[in-house]
C-alpha cells in the first residue's frame, strides 16, 4: 500500500519523508495521518515487550517480589540481547522489573516476568497471544516475551496492530508513567542491587509533550519505533518498522509535528 494521508486536510506542511519499510499515525480522533505498507506482517523486534508489559499489568500485582534467577541472566546474555542487569539471586518488584523491561528493554526482566506469571514462558506467550486477538490484532503473533528471533514459526505484527496496542496500553497510569520515563533508579537494599536504567527511546526529551512509547532492534526486524505524543489535545500514536538505521527518532518527531499541523490546519 502506498504513502497517504487526510484527502481533507490543508498541506500545511511537506509529508515527512519516511523510509521505514512500514509506518503508521493516527490521532485519538481516529483520523489517520500517515500510512505506508501498514498491514505488512514483519517481525517487531522489542517493541514485543509492549504486549508483555500489557499481560504483566493485567495479571501481576505490582508491588509483588519476583526473585531472578540463573536462567533469566543466561537467558539475556547467551542470546547477546538488550540486559537490564540483573543478577541471579535478587528480589525486585514486578514493578520495578517493568522499568527494566521497557527502558533497558531487558531480556532478562522479560524473561522474570514471564516466568512469574505464566507461570512459565509457554503459558504466557498464550496469554500474550490471547491479549492480541481480544484486542483485535488479527495480524500479530507472539513467540516469546521479548521479540528475539525464534529459527522457525517466527513472531511478526504490524504497524496498525502495534499503534493500536499502544493506544490501549496507553490507558493505564503504570504503563504511561514507565515508557515515558527518561531515567528509573532502584535504591540498594538486602534484596538487590543498585540499578539505573536508562530509556532507550531517543525521542523523549527532543520534542514536546512526547509519551514513549518503546524502541526496538534485530538483524531481522531491523529498527523499529512505537511512539506516542500529545498534539493540539489529541494523542497521536505511530509506529515505524523495519528502518534501516537510527532516523527513526527524528522521523518520529516529524511525524508528530506533521499531524499536529494538519490537526491545526483542520
């Protein structure tokens, strides 16, 4: 499917040039301000720890205790993935284990999780997936819980079914308040560590009244961007995939810009 975008709207402004291989915008109102191959079934990188940052916050109870263990540091680190830095043996809460999945994007907080409350990886990419179809994405398919390419039956998604996750996901105070964090400290306690994460999302910070949402990268998948902001009263929420380098944030930006200048250009 080819670029568009409102026949309505006036160019106040040039489109973005956009060369992800897929994109799509849309606002709260539902009006849809940029489209390129948005039905495309690719591979999504990390941008799958949305759907387990949405089943955990379904299911888990934050303030709860979850204990790392060996296999969730191999996990991460034999398969060369994104780390929050965890260590066999520490307790942290569920809650703070959302900060080091979606900000590090921490396979090893992926793997915490959907252990805890599968129980067990298999139970809880069911879950994952049953999330999808009673959230309409007819086009997503989970594998795991953190977007690492799997040899066959790989996961995959799109651009419309992530914007549309996203602006569910979007609803919930816990999940707004962690991806649109820049920094997230754990204090050292006799449960753990000291940990800093940082957002790997470029964008918050470089333009106005951006949300997050995550960032996300395989050889595959390429990069991959899912990313939320307010503009003119609306939230707009867009996703990028399959980019072959790191624009993707100053694209994003322009996408934002772009859609709050048509929302303004009526």
């Amino acid at each position: 499917m080819g670029i568009s975008y409102p026949a309505s709207a006036a160019r106040a402004a040039d489109v973005p040039a956009v060369k992800a291989g897929a994109a799509y915008v849309v606002d709260s109102d539902g009006t849809i301000h940029f489209r390129k191959r948005e039905t495309r079934r690719v591979p999504v990188a990390s941008l799958v720890k949305v759907m387990t940052a949405y089943v955990v916050l379904r299911e888990g109870r934050l303030n709860e205790a979850i204990t790392v263990t060996a296999a969730d540091t191999k996990h991460a680190t034999s398969n060369g993935a994104t780390t929050a830095g965890l260590r066999k043996g520490e307790r942290l809460t569920a809650r703070d284990l959302l900060y080091g999945l979606m900000l590090p994007s921490g396979a090893d907080a992926a793997n915490a999780l959907a252990r805890k409350y599968g129980p067990g990886k298999t139970a809880f990419v069911a879950k994952m997936n049953r999330a999808a179809r009673s959230l309409g994405l007819a086009d997503t398919r989970y594998t795991n819980p953190d977007g690492l390419p799997t040899p066959a039956n790989g996961g995959y998604s799109t651009a419309v079914d992530q914007v549309t996750l996203a602006q569910r996901a979007l609803t919930d105070p816990t999940f707004r308040a962690v991806v649109g964090s820049q920094v997230h400290k754990v204090a050292k306690s006799a449960l753990h560590r000291a940990h800093t994460w940082r957002n790997s999302n470029k964008l918050l910070g470089r333009s106005d009244g951006v949300l997050g949402v995550k960032t996300g990268y395989t050889n595959a998948a390429q990069y991959c961007l899912l990313f939320a902001g307010e503009r003119n009263g609306r939230l707009v929420v867009g996703a990028l995939l399959h980019d072959g380098d790191e624009r993707r944030f100053t694209t994003a930006a322009q996408l934002l810009d772009y859609a709050g200048e048509q929302m303004a250009a009526g």
